[in-house]
C-alpha cells in the first residue's frame, strides 16, 4: 500500500469502523463492544489454546470412518472409504487414508477424538450454526463471543497482556468478541511485521488514539481497537523476530496456518489464545479428492506444529482444540457429495490430552432426519477446556454448568 493511500485510510478512522475502504485486518481488528461485564476467575498464566475452525462443515463420517458398518457403506455407496488404505484406530473405526501423520500422533497418544458432538436442535445454515459454537448459545441467550466472555472475566482479575488473545484470520471470529477486553486479529504475521516497521503507519494510528471521541461512538470504537492493536504489534515485534520454525510446513492455508501459530507461541509466551481458521469444507459435490486434500494438509500442518511444540520445550503447555461448525448428512446426495449435517467429530491435540476415543460412536441406524445425531454437547467440550486447562469459570462463560469430560491429563 502506498503512503498517500494508507495515511487517507488511517485518517478516517470512522470509516475503519463501519468497514469502508480498510484493509481487511484493521476493518477486523476495529470490531469492539463496550457493554460492562461480569466477574469471574484469573486464567492459568502457563497454557495455551489453539483452536483451529475447520469452515464449511467437515464431513466426521469420512474423517473417521466406521468401516465395518454396514449402515455406512448403504448411505452412501458411492463416497464410503473402503477398509483397505485406513489408519485403523480400532476393528471398527480408522481416520481417512489421507491421515496418516494425525495418525501416527493418535498412536502415540497425543490425540482425543471425541465423536458425536453438536447441539440440541442442530442449525443448517452456515452462519447461524457457526454463530452458535462461537457465542456458544443455542438459545441466543448470551451476547458476545465464549472466548472473549473468558477474557471478561480474567480482566476482572488484573490487568491483560495485550497479546493474551490473538486472532489470524481475514474476519475477526465473533468467538473473540468481548464486552470489555479487546482481542486483537490480524489477517497474518506479515500484517504486524509490515505495520510496525513503518513509522507513518505507527504516527498514523497513534494520531487516531490522540482523539477524545464520545464513549460509544463508532470512532471510539475503532480507537480502542487500534490501541489493542498497536500495544499487541509492539509486544509481538521483538519477539517474533527471536524464533524461526524448523519443522517444514505446507504451502497451504492449514500449513501457514500452524506455522504463524507456532511462531507466536513460541515466541510470546504472554499469549493463552490463538484462534485461526480455514475453509473448504463444504463439499456438496464431488467430496472425495477436495476432502482428501483437506484432511492431508489439515493432518500434517498439526502435526508438525506438534513436533514444533515439543522441539521448542512448549509441549506441555499447548492444546489444539478443532471444530467444525456441523457435520455433513449421513448419505451421499446426487453431486458425489454431501449436504449439511448435525454432529461430526471434534479433535483435541497435544501431550497433555488423554488420547483415544471419547463420546459413543454414531448410531447409522438411528439417525435425527438423516443426520448423524448428537451426543455430546459441544458446550462440554468448551467447559472442560476452561475450567481444567485455561483456568476459567466455565458457568461463568457458557451461562451455566455443563458436565466436563476426561480429555485431559491431571
């Protein structure tokens, strides 16, 4: 971007909040909130969560595939994986043939596959259901974003690193939406590196925050979101200069993906949350080669994030959490692929995990109009990461009590 083009951009800072004429991290980044909180518990001050958002409804009859049964290949005689090239799990079950590397990790007991999960009432629609696990109420009940109802509520116990959360993605995840604390989201590292070695772009914004706008103006809005962003960029610029990755990742979204995470963990060890994700998972038609790729390059961006982890001495301080915002119908339609489902798989990954499988494996025969039926809330998955790995109040966040599972290690 030239000079004359981003000095216009940062100048209209009420612009930025409505989204016009912004690039596309500080359009994401100014989304604010100022609604006051609750109170709640300090997080942990060790771990990390990563959650990884695979976008379009990933297809968990295909990504673990319950081959011997019979039901599976009735539903769908054209797209069932056939039990020669699986990564066999157990006599029933193997992960699709393109996961090898989350395989090996699985043997090696550093993957919880926790099946069946979803919701009551399951949503179809893209957004509506992806609105629910990010604001994780069903009911619409509860305002903001779950981990940023977290933060709330650490930031009623002392001050937050500016880097306690950080978003990479184009949008910023409504997960991360906050009444009170500000979580930054950059489209990619090259975003915070680009901006702070620029001193027009760091005067720029700075002149933003030196204006006294209304409390609860858009344009206060944007200037809460800019600060956020610029203490983050400041925190981040030393830091990740200190760490070069030395596993080998993909060219692909998942692979520069866990790349950048990797980076930052490694490097800012103030950071407890980083949330990206990545798309192409709403395979209506002709599923088999896309979901495939998917999976393969899904599989060994983690696991080289894993190797990452362990080579860097942080291993036993991360988790991946991975979700998508539903599964796929439980039978093929007429384009060789599948519609939107209800419940699929969710994967937690790390050294602290307790790996296997969790939850009952789906019932083919017993489906919830045509769909594979939930049975375990995704809320539980989320109240077990809060309360036994991110410190949190898990009824605090989530609006009430939901029972935990035994996903992780004591």
């Amino acid at each position: 971007m030239s000079e004359i083009t981003r000095r216009e951009l940062f100048r209209q800072g009420t612009l930025i909040a409505v989204g016009l004429s912004a690039p596309s991290w500080l359009s994401a980044i100014a989304r604010a909130d100022l609604v006051r909180s609750a109170g709640g518990n300090r997080i942990d001050p060790n771990t990390v969560l990563v959650v990884c958002q695979l976008t379009g409804g990933n297809d968990g009859l295909n990504t673990l595939v319950p081959y011997t049964d019979p039901a599976y290949a009735k539903l769908r005689p054209t797209i069932a994986l056939k039990e020669d090239g699986l990564h066999k799990i157990e006599e029933s079950l193997g992960f699709h043939p393109s996961m090898g590397a989350l395989a090996e990790l699985y043997r090696k007991g550093k993957v919880a596959v926790v099946q069946g999960v979803g919701y009551p009432n399951s949503n179809r629609s893209h957004f509506k259901s992806m609105d629910i696990w990010h604001s994780a109420s069903p009911e619409g009940r509860l305002k903001h974003g779950w981990i940023g109802r977290h933060f709330d509520l650490a930031l009623q116990g002392g001050v937050l690193s500016p880097v306690a959360g950080l978003g990479l993605s184009v949008e910023k995840p409504m997960a991360l939406s906050a009444a009170q604390a500000s979580v930054p989201c950059f489209a990619s590292l090259a975003d915070i590196q680009a901006m702070v070695g620029d001193a027009d772009s760091e005067r720029l914004l700075r002149e933003i925050q030196g204006r006294d706008a209304e409390a609860g103006s858009a344009t206060r809005a944007v200037q809460m979101a800019n600060r956020s962003a610029l203490d983050a960029m400041a925190e981040l610029k030393t830091r990740l200069a200190t760490f070069e990755t030395s596993q080998r990742y993909g060219e692909d979204s998942f692979g520069r993906g866990f790349q950048q995470v990797a980076r930052i963990v490694a490097s800012s060890p103030a950071t407890r949350v980083v949330y990206f994700s990545t798309g192409g998972f709403d395979t209506h038609a002709r599923q088999a080669d896309q979901h495939a790729t998917l999976l393969k390059n899904f599989s060994e961006a983690v696991s080289a994030f894993q190797t990452e982890m362990e080579a860097c001495g942080r291993a036993d301080k991360v988790v991946v959490m991975v979700f998508s915002e539903f599964g796929r119908r439980a039978y093929e339609n007429g384009s060789v692929g599948t519609d939107h489902g209800k419940a699929s798989v969710m994967f937690l990954i790390g050294t602290k995990v307790k790996g296997g499988l969790h939850g009952p494996k789906p019932d083919l025969t017993n489906l919830d109009d045509g769909d594979v039926a939930h049975a375990i809330d995704f809320r539980q998955v989320y109240a077990t990461a809060l309360d036994q790995w991110m410190g949190s109040d898990s009824a605090g966040v989530l609006g009430q009590q939901f029972p935990t599972l035994p996903l992780l290690k004591g």
